[in-house]
C-alpha cells in the first residue's frame, strides 16, 4: 500500500506525459501532412508518412512515461523486444519493405509520372499507376505488367515522354557512286515535307554521313517529333517512304548488303538478259537438248566400240584354246 501512494505521483507524470504526446501526434501528423503534400501530388504518400510520424512520437511517449514511472528494466526489455522483433520481421519481408523505400523514392524524386513511356530493364511501355509497392505499366501490345518499386530503382530508367519531344534516327546506304551533295538535299526535303504533328518545323533536318561499307555510303537521317509512340512509329514510316519516292524518282541507287538474282520477275529484266548485255551469255534451251543429244550419242559410240573391242579379244582367247589341243595331238 505504501509502495502503491510513493508510485502516484510518478502515474500522475506517465499519464501527464502521455497526454501530452498524444496531443502532440495530431499536431505532428497534420504538420507533416502538410508538408509531404508540397513534394508529392500522392495523398497516400502524405498519409502514410504522417501514420509513421504519429507512430514514433506515440512510441517516444511511452518510453518516457514507463521512464517516469522508474520502470527502467521495463523499458529495456520493451525496446529488446523490439529490436528482435523489428530485425525478424526485416528478413522476413525484406524485399517488400525495399519496395515500398523505392515506392517513396520514385515519388518524391518524379523520374516518370501516369501516361509517360518508358523503358527500364527489359520493359518498354506505358506508365498506368504508381503504387507505393508496385508499379502498373502496360507493354505497346496492351499486355499488364506489375513490376516492383525496388527493380526499377535498381535499374535505368529510360523516360521517352518526359522532355516532349523525341527524336527518329534513320540510317539509310548508297552507292558510293552517287553525287552526295544531291543525295543530301533530296533526303533533307524529303523529310521536310512531313507536316505537324509527324515532324517539329521548328527544329531543323540533321543529316551527316557516316562511314564507307563496303560499296555502300552510309548516312544518318534525324529529326523530331512528338514523344506519343503511334506518332513515333507513324513519323517513321513516312520518312522512309518519302526519301524512297524521293530516290525514285531521281534514280538515286540505295544498294543493300546482300546480291539479289532477278529470274524474270514481271517488269524486270530477266538473268538471261542481263549476261547477254554483259557479253556472258548462256546457251539457249534449243541449244542445251543439242548439246545433251550429242553427248549421249557420243557415250552411246563409245558404249560400242566398247563392246566390239570385248568381243574381238574373247574371240581371241577361244581361238588361241582350239589350237592348244591340236599341238598336242
């Protein structure tokens, strides 16, 4: 009984100091809050944080109020407790807790936001949800992909969208043969022919050429557009037809790495045309079934000769047998 009147006091002060944190966790967590949401459009990012602000000074108010209570073995085996119990519960979901660090990460440092394309490790696609674990994407087929927080924060992040703007690289090869400074203005105006929004007018054509292959002229073809892949892949297709009419029409020569044989494709010109033209010539069918008669009659001569040369020599040998016979009689 004594022991319980010189421990009143001491309640009074736990339950004082508890008051006061408590107090103080709603006026820290909405503090907090405020503040979180200046950095981040997410408001489950600011409550959250402000949850994990509560939590502390709530945990700071019972140390101190079991602290005034003189109940200090207490606290120390508490806060073992929670040492053993927050290192177990560390192994055991490492990896979601990593998730949910880059989860943090992502948005407060912005590196893509909803809508924008991007390409980290393996993925390329659409940006659809950002969650504090996980992250929703969608691939260029319309497949779903989840991936984690943590492997996109360990890895590159590629954002396609985030500039506005994105630029289409063309490589195209020439006969080395051809006049490069037309070459050069035919492309250029090829491409400058594209309109908005397939190409940015206000950035001009980069055209430079690259490096000798072989026979060929290779040259790199740049210039910009919008950042939305449809509008990539569209602007794309169109300059590669517009320099390929382009090229046409003036008989530019755009040689590939690989020789094609041409065996009398409709408009074309067939092989046998082509090595008369080069004075190789090829013998006609006609003359093939000449060829092919005489030489089977030429086999078919010698076939006989063959032969008749056989028989002459058994012809021989019998003749040579009788007359063994009559030399010894």
């Amino acid at each position: 009984m004594i022991d319980a009147v010189k421990m009143l006091p001491n309640l009074v002060v736990a339950i004082f100091v508890l008051a006061i944190f408590w107090f103080a966790t709603g006026l820290a967590g909405r503090l907090v809050d405020r503040l979180v949401s200046r950095f981040t459009p997410y408001d489950n990012i600011a409550r959250l944080t402000a949850g994990f602000g509560r939590l502390m000074i709530v945990g700071i108010g019972v140390i101190l109020a079991l602290s005034a209570m003189s109940l200090d073995r207490a606290v120390a085996s508490m806060l073992a407790g929670v040492g053993i119990v927050s290192i177990a519960i560390g192994f055991a979901s490492k990896d979601i807790a990593g998730d949910y660090m880059a989860g943090f990460l992502i948005h407060f440092t912005h590196p893509f936001r909803t809508g924008d394309i991007i390409k980290t490790g393996d993925f390329f696609g659409y940006v659809d949800a950002m969650e504090l674990r996980v992250t929703r994407c969608r691939t260029q087929q319309g497949q779903r992909v989840i991936i984690p927080n943590r492997k996109i924060v360990g890895e590159e992040i590629f954002n396609y969208t985030i500039s506005g703007m994105r630029r289409v690289d063309l490589t195209i090869g020439i006969d080395w043969a051809e006049d490069l400074p037309r070459v050069e203005e035919l492309s250029v105006k090829a491409v400058e022919s594209l309109e908005e929004p397939l190409r940015d007018s206000n950035r001009q054509v980069e055209f430079f050429y690259e490096k000798f292959d072989g026979t060929n002229i290779n040259f790199s073809l740049r210039f910009w557009t919008k950042p939305e892949q449809q509008t990539y892949l569209k602007a794309t297709s169109e300059a590669v037809k517009a320099v390929s009419q382009a090229f046409k029409e003036n008989k530019v020569e755009m040689v590939s790495s690989t020789i094609s044989l041409d065996f009398g494709m409709p408009g074309k010109h067939s092989l046998r045309k082509q090595l008369e033209d080069l004075s190789l010539g090829l013998p006609s069918p006609g003359e093939k079934l000449e060829e092919g008669e005489k030489a089977e009659e030429q086999e078919k001569a010698e076939e006989k000769q063959t032969e008749t040369a056989t028989a002459k020599e058994k012809n021989k040998e019998q003749e040579k047998e009788e007359e063994k016979p009559e030399e010894k009689a």
